[in-house]
C-alpha cells in the first residue's frame, strides 16, 4: 500500500519513512518498506490494523523473522512502543505485546514475582514469544498464560490460553490472522534474590551461544532429537553461502558474517535441509518466520 492511498492522515502517528529491515533485524538484512507506524497505545494499533487490514504486516523486534532483499510493498506496524505492564491482582500480570523479554523481566522482578526467569535473553517482544510459544530449557511462554488480548477483524477480543492451541514452537496465531495486541501471565510470588539467581543461570546457559549476526536457532527440533546435532552430524558446520554460513559452535545458528542477503541466508537453510534429509531422513522445519 503507497501512502497517497491510506484513507486517514498517518502523520499524527509515529512513523519511520523508510522503514529499513536490515537496519532492524538482528540477522542484519532485509530490503525496504516504505513506511512504518509505532502505535503507542491499543486504541492506536487497532485502529492501525482495521484501516490498513491485509495491507499491514506486524513485526516486533525482528529477531526470528528473514525478510526478503526486496522488503516488502505492504506497510509495517512495529509494536516496539506498547510497553506498558500492569497488575491485574496479587500474581496476575497484563503486559503489552510490545514489552520486550528484558524489560518484562525487570519489572517482575522488581514487583517479587518470579516464574518466567527461563524468557532471560531472548530478545523478543511479549507478541513474538506468544506467536511462536518461545522458551528454553523445555519451558515455554504458553506455561504462563492465563489470556490472550487479541484483535480478529477490528474486533478485540480476549481468549483464553485453551484458544491459543500452543504446541512446541506453535500457536493458532500462526493460522487464524488474529493480531495479538498483549496477555494476562501467571506469575508466582518469589524473592528477589531467588529470581536474580534463576536468571543468572539462564543468562549462563545462553552464554554459550554463538555471537554475531543471527536470527537464533534456524530450525525447530524434530521428534528424533536436536536440529543442531544432525546439522552437525551431516557435516554441515562451517558450510557457507556467501556472507552466510552455519555455525561452527551451534549447528543450527547461522551467522551472517559477511553482508550476508536474504537470499543467500535461503540458499543456506535449502541446502542444510536437503543435506539433512539426504543424511537421515529427517525433514527439518524452520522455526523463523518469512517476510517477502
């Protein structure tokens, strides 16, 4: 959508013109949109999605989403600036999908309130890590939810955490179009000090991830176990496509080492995939999300 063809004055929102993914994108790649809004309050991002309908796309802090060398002719609604979190009661907390995992986190610990200390360094938005059902350490963001705030055809909703069909790495949020706007999370009550220690053993097991440019894991794990290790079993760490390569401490991290593109990245990710299932037969799956 162009914007001499919005129907309502875009200017009193704030927008970024042009909207630069590879400037954004934690893999550091992607092409352009032509603009941008930052809705700043829900009223703002429903009205946002109801205007502009199928003509949007919706990103948070573009850590699991490869977006194309073309961008995309669709506009962008970032979430970025929906941050506010509020007690519902005693151990119920509502969050925006905005609220980045580390600001989350911050403000249950400051408020006693430990249980969702496995989110530590994931840089995701509260939306991206309920779209995907994001975790580590075999606990998943699902586990919290009590509801999820949604907008479904200009309409808000809230469904419970049953509506949401969470599986691993999946959610109904995949399928239905439904625009996830926050949630109400299940916390429990804790010390301070108990959670800063539950988080400092998340933020060492992450440690020992990979560094650099990279959307995180590529792929989800099969039943038959790891994605990393049949990567790594199918002699794959190391293998490069231009600026992209696998890498060589975590299989199933790729590093955009070079000015790596979307499209290289691609290549990449079709080639592990025909390797692998060549090697075993498993058939991976990606886990990251495509924008073209």
């Amino acid at each position: 959508m162009k914007e001499k063809e919005l129907t309502f004055e875009y200017d009193r929102f704030d927008i970024e013109r042009p909207f630069d993914f590879s400037s954004h994108s934690s893999m550091g790649c992607g092409g352009k949109a032509s603009l941008a809004f930052y809705p700043k309050t829900e009223e703002e991002f429903v009205f946002l999605l109801t205007n502009l309908g199928t003509d949007c796309v919706v990103v948070g802090n573009l850590t699991n989403v490869l977006v194309s060398d073309l961008g995309t002719d669709k506009v962008v609604i970032c979430t970025k600036k929906l941050r506010q979190i509020q007690v519902v009661n005693e151990r119920f907390v509502y969050a925006e999908s905005g609220v980045l995992s580390n600001a989350l986190l911050a403000w249950l610990r400051a408020s006693n309130l430990g249980g969702a200390e496995f989110l530590t360094g994931i840089p995701c938005t509260l939306g991206g890590a309920l779209y995907m059902n994001a975790g580590a350490g075999g606990r998943y963001i699902s586990e919290l939810v009590q509801t999820v705030r949604i907008c479904r055809g200009g309409k808000v909703l809230t469904i419970p955490v049953e509506d949401c069909k969470y599986a691993y790495k999946h959610s109904s949020f995949m399928e239905s179009g439904d625009v996830i706007l926050g949630a109400t999370l299940r916390l429990q009550r804790s010390d301070i000090r108990a959670i800063a220690e539950t988080e400092r053993y998340y933020r060492e097991k992450r440690r020992r991830l990979p560094k650099g440019r990279s959307l995180g894991c590529i792929f989800k794990n099969p039943p038959e176990g790891s994605a990393g290790e049949w990567i790594e079993r199918a002699g794959l760490k190391g293998l490069r496509v231009g600026g992209a390569k696998v890498s060589e401490l975590h299989a199933n991290f790729i590093i955009n080492d070079a000015n790596a593109t979307a499209r290289e990245i691609r290549a990449l990710i079709g080639l592990i995939k025909n390797a692998v299932f060549s090697y075993c037969g498993i058939l991976l799956e990606e886990e990251i999300q495509y924008i073209d």
